[in-house]
C-alpha cells in the first residue's frame, strides 16, 4: 500500500498513540484537537505532556485546530474522540468534508441517552456519499504501552471486509498486528462495556480482595457482556477474541486503565466526584455502566454485576453490600446463560 494521507481526530492518549504507529509505518499524519496550546506543543515541542513526559514524537506529524485544514485531501480519518463529543465532531466533519473518505473510530463507549454505539453515530451524521462503512479499531490495548512500541494486538471489524482490510494495512507493522472481523456489534459492544466490568474488579481491589474474585468478576462479567451484546445482534464467538476478553483482562487488571484505577479508589472510599476529578481523563466506564443499565432494563436483559456497579455510582449503594447482594443471589449452573 502507498503511504496514506491520515487524519486523527483526538490528541488524546490512545489519538497519539495510534498517531505514532500510522507515522512509523510511512503515512502522513495530521492530529485534529481544539485545545490551542496542545496543538501547539505537538508541533513545536512534539511533546504531548498530558499523557507522556517522556515521549518524543516524529517531527513529520503535524497538528491542528483547523478541521478543514486537518482533513484536506486526507485518504481516511480516524475518530479517538470521546464518546459523549463523537456526535458533535462527526456533525462538525460533516459540514466541511468534501471528498469521499475511509472513516474509522477507535474510541469506546454506548452514547448516553440513545445507547447508540459508535459506529452507529457516525453512520446518522456522516453523509454515506462521503464515506465507505465504518471501521471499529479495538482490543486489548494500553497506550502507555503502545506509545514505546510494546508488542499489541488488536482487531479491525466493519461490515465491508474491503474496510476493514485497509485498516489491517495501515496499522500492521512488527509491533502492532490487527486481525479483520465483521462482527462490528460484538467488538464495539465488547469494547463499551468491558470499561465496566474493569471498575468493577478495580473496586475489588480497592477493598482488598485477591486473585480469586478478580477471576471472578472477569469471568462472570463476560457473560454479562456477551449475554447483552448477543441480544442487540452480536455474535458470541466475538467475545472470546481479542476485542471481547482479550480487552477485559487487559483493562480489568492493570493500573494503566484509568476505569480500573476509578474502580480501586471508589473500593478505598473514595467520592465518584473527586475520582473524576483527580483523574483529569474521561473515564468511559461510568457513564457506559448507566447506558448498559438501561440497555438491560429495555431489552430484560439480567446483569447483575452491572446493576450493582451502576447503583454505586448511581445511587450510593455500598460497594460491600452490593458484593454481598450478588453473593447471596440463588444459586444455578454456570453453563446456563445467566448470572
């Protein structure tokens, strides 16, 4: 494939970690973000000291706050945007694309209110002759861990195999390895809600529980996910794979996950207020756990990891009663497809 004109769209953690893999790869990068001083910093310092302090990025990648200009004559454009903006910026890009473009999004998350995933946005607000079918990028992925090139492995899903090949092609090289899918309700699904299974085990920890219950909710939470993802038209196999638990385990045990380390300081004690605060970051995970509650509610779907997740966020339901609640619940067979 010839190098690629790109655009990101979000300078966030996992926008310029995925930037930095595009520029390894030969394709000319162009971050989007409506922050001046970051944008400024990218390009003058090639720094971005909010996520990284000590990264240095290549000088060849470029940033804007400029839409039209970030996207001008680009070959595909890539949304890292936070879920509740992912609406707001696909109208945005509407109004000012002009040519027809590879769309892909790589963030995370059920839009609060519609449930809407992604990919779905993207299609209401992006005119389709602009556009082929959306590409979802996800899977177990750290990006402090992406950010130095460490070994990671993720999938590429959309409807049209064609779609998901280009975005296998652009991001492939020796340290990051994609896998097609068209299985896009189970990756995106597995992606959203497996931020609330990793609050979940990190609120575990935080109340100082072991290895045992970690195993436990990582095991019990994937039901969870794919019992609800199978009910909006997802395949069960998908959950097995890379985006399904591959992402679980790699987001529900790790201190690099922001939804994690939510979950252990709301399991210290910690007010929900002040850990979104001194995290400085979205944490995608508390406000997916509301729109998969109320996904479950209209579809009757039972999850009740995530309705207790959801009534300590929500509703100030001590985490340790809630443990207990599940605990108490009457017992069944583990093969059945129910908690």
């Amino acid at each position: 494939m010839k190098p690629q004109k790109i655009a990101v769209l979000g300078p966030g953690s996992w926008g310029t970690a995925l930037s930095q893999v595009l520029n390894d790869n030969g394709h000319e990068v162009r971050i989007w973000g409506n922050n001046p001083e970051q944008i400024t910093e990218i390009n003058e310092q090639h720094t971005n000291q909010r996520y990284f302090k000590e990264v240095i990025l290549d000088k060849k990648i470029k940033a804007f706050t400029n839409l039209s200009e970030a996207i001008d004559g680009v070959d595909a454009i890539l949304f890292v945007v936070p879920t509740k903006v992912t609406r707001l910026v696909a109208k945005q890009l509407a109004e000012v694309l002009k040519h027809k473009v590879h769309i892909l999004h790589a963030s995370k998350g059920l839009e609060q209110g519609t449930h809407a995933r992604i990919s779905s946005i993207l299609e209401e607000e992006i005119p389709a002759e602009y556009r082929g079918e959306i590409v979802v990028v996800s899977g177990p992925s750290h990006a402090e861990e992406t950010i130095v090139r460490d070994i990671t492995l993720i999938s590429a899903a959309s409807k049209n195999h064609d779609e998901a090949k280009y975005a296998q092609n652009i991001f492939s090289n020796d340290y990051f390895r994609l896998y097609t899918n068209t299985d896009v309700v189970g990756v995106e699904t597995a992606g959203a809600l497996k931020n609330i299974i990793a609050v979940g085990a990190g609120a575990l920890h935080g109340l100082g529980f072991g290895d045992n219950a970690k195993a436990a909710i990582i095991t019990r939470g994937l039901t969870e996910i794919t019992r609800l993802g199978v009910a909006m038209g997802a395949e069960p196999l998908t959950y097995s794979g890379l985006s399904g638990v591959g992402d679980l385990i790699v987001t529900g045990t790790s201190v690099h996950s922001r939804n994690w380390r939510a979950g252990d300081a709301l399991g210290r004690g910690e007010k929900l207020e002040d850990v979104e605060r001194n995290m400085g970051m979205i944490i995608e995970g508390v406000s997916t756990t509301k729109a998969a509650y109320e996904l479950a509610q209209q579809l009757n779907i039972d999850m009740p990891i995530t309705e207790t997740i959801y009534k300590v966020l929500y509703e100030g339901l001590d985490a340790k009663v809630g443990i207990l609640d599940i605990m108490r619940r009457e017992t069944r067979a583990e093969n059945e497809f129910t908690n």
